[in-house]
C-alpha cells in the first residue's frame, strides 16, 4: 500500500507523458490510499481543465470515477488536530499534512511530487524517481 498524493493521482487519471510515472507506480502498488480531500482536490483540478477547454464535464467526471475506484475503501479520514500538528512539525499547509498524516498512520510511504511535503516530511515521502 501506498498513499498518493492530488498531483500523483491527476497524473494517473489525465495520462499522457506525465502520467507514465504515475502509471508504473499502480502497476507496481496497486493499493492507493489518501485522505479523503483528495477528492475535492482533484475535482478542482479537473473543473479547471474544463474551464479551459481541456476536456468535457463527462471526461473530467470520469476520471474522478476512476479514481475514486483505485481509492475504493481506502480513503482515509484524519483528525484536525493530528494535521495541525504535522502541518507545523513540517512547515506544510494543512491540505498537504494530511496526506502525511495517513501515510503516518498507515506506516507506509507517500507518493508526492511536491517539494514542501518531500522536504518536510522525508520519513514517509517520496518522489517520483523512488516510485
């Protein structure tokens, strides 16, 4: 098991040249884990790529179907104030903490390409050339 961080999982959904990281990621730990902002995160994403005309509404609802299923049971809920407590420990907003929370509370490793969370939370977070 492996929890994904928003960027991982956009990737993964998207495709393209990007996602071929996060393609091989799954092949390799087809159990994703994440907090369940995750999915408010991605939506908002997603709604961006339609406001631009990157994709349709039912294009950018399917990919938030696909990955709400590679999450399936695993979506985790975090207290508040176990992420306030690693958002200040890491110097991480607290959307980003929580995502080291559960791979905290999990005992398993973050998959994450963003720089705060891999240089604030290093014991459980890993970039892409580690996947």
């Amino acid at each position: 098991m492996i929890v994904v961080d928003t960027n991982v999982m956009v990737r993964f959904v998207v495709g393209g040249r990007q996602g071929a990281d996060a393609a091989r990621l799954f092949l390799k730990d087809p159990e994703w884990a994440a907090p369940a902002i995750l999915m408010s995160e991605l939506t908002n994403v997603l709604l961006g790529f339609v406001r631009r005309g990157s994709m349709t509404p039912d294009q950018a609802k399917a990919m938030c179907d696909d990955a709400a299923t590679v999450l399936g049971p695993r979506v985790i809920s975090v207290p508040p104030d176990r992420v306030m407590d690693v958002a200040l420990e890491c110097g991480l907003t607290a959307y980003d903490a929580e995502f080291v929370v559960v791979a905290r509370q999990l005992g398993v490793r973050l998959a994450t390409g963003d720089k705060a969370t891999l240089s604030g939370a290093g014991d459980v977070a890993v970039g892409r050339r580690v996947w």
